[in-house]
C-alpha cells in the first residue's frame, strides 16, 4: 500500500462507470493513492466487468504507477455483467421459505448462499483470477 504518515492524507476513490473512462477521468483518479473499481466497470464498452475493471486499472497504473488499485467483488449481493457469472448456478442462490423464492436485495438482486461450497470455490476463484494480474 502506499507509503503512511500521518502528515498527509490519503486520498482514495470508490468508482463506477459502464463504459469507458476518458483520460481525463483516467488522470483525475490516478491522482488518488487508492482506487477502488466498483461493480459495473466498463462491461458495456469491454463485455463485462471483469475486462472493463482490468483495462482501467491498467490504464490508471500507466499515469500513475504507484496508484493501488482495487476489484470490488461484492461477498453478499450477486451482481450481473462478470465474466464469472457465465458459471453461476441459481442453487446457489439464498433461499427463502417464508416467500418460498429466492432471497433478493432491492427485490431484484440475489443473494448468496455461504454454506455451498460450490458457491464459495466459485466466488474464492473469481477473486483470485483477478488478482493474478499486475493492474
């Protein structure tokens, strides 16, 4: 992480966008110590978030080295636009059986079922994919 003291601050962002970023988007947040790319990133420009969230991260690295970046994977709510749902499995969902339905957040958004296995290999090998790059 980047260097500590206590007499600077440090500035980071939490971000999103669809699409691509510009590069003057690029430069104002490669102007932060730490970037954390959100859900959603560039899948509508890239095919999805994971593609979309490298390619920023790559791009923030190139004006600023020193930048950390960060994948945000959400461990609870499941998201569309990965790449990894592609083998996401609906058992996998959270069950509800006072509504006898699928637990949903914001009533759309599913949930996740920690105590499948299954699930929880799916999800430790999309965050370990990700990880395996230099961005």
């Amino acid at each position: 992480y980047p260097e500590w003291s206590w007499d600077h601050m440090r500035p980071w962002v939490a971000i999103r966008r669809a699409n691509r970023y510009s590069d003057e988007q690029i430069r104002a947040l490669a102007a932060h110590d730490v970037v954390m790319l959100e859900k959603a990133n560039g899948y509508k420009t890239y095919g999805n978030v994971e593609k979309g969230t490298l390619e920023a991260a790559k791009r923030i690295k190139a004006v600023n080295s020193k930048a950390k970046t960060l994948f945000y994977l959400n461990s609870m709510v499941h998201y569309g636009d990965y790449a990894a749902n592609d083998n996401w499995k609906d058992e996998w969902a959270m069950w509800d059986p006072r509504q006898n339905d699928y637990y949903k957040w914001r009533k759309r958004l599913l949930s996740y079922n920690h105590t499948n296995t299954d699930f929880r290999e799916w999800w430790i090998q999309r965050a370990l994919e990700m990880v395996a790059h230099d961005e």
